[in-house]
C-alpha cells in the first residue's frame, strides 16, 4: 500500500494504535510488469516508471564540435 509517512499503522501490536477507524483509498493503480495492484491512500507524490528504452540511447556528441545531443 503506497502511503504518507503520517498514515496510521496496520500493525496491531504498536501501543496506542487506535480502533474502529477506516483509511480511505485515493485511487487504486496496476504495476503490470510486477504483476499487483496497489491502493494510494492520502496525498502522496509517487516516483515515476522507467520507460522500455532508457533516454541514453538518444544522447551522443557530435566530435567535430563538441556539441551534445538528445538532451532537452
């Protein structure tokens, strides 16, 4: 479950864990290749996928004059 660092615990035996609450589910997302779903609750910033095709591949110098290429 992606979560804030504030969110409650799910770990019944931490002391002064709180009952009888519920955590609402922002949004729910598939992580295809890994083969799961996962639950976002709150607001959180997620770290995004890596592409296919790593960007490096379109980087290159020209030797003449030094100039890179392929970066935006």
């Amino acid at each position: 479950m992606a979560k804030t660092h504030l969110s409650l615990s799910h770990d019944p035996e931490l002391k002064g864990r709180p009952s009888g609450f519920r955590i609402p589910i922002r949004s729910v997302r598939a992580s295809v290749g890994a083969g799961f779903l996962y639950p976002i609750t709150g607001s959180i910033r997620l770290m995004p996928g890596l592409p296919t095709r790593p960007a490096y591949y379109d980087i290159d110098i020209e030797l003449s004059t030094g100039r890179i290429i392929g970066l935006s």
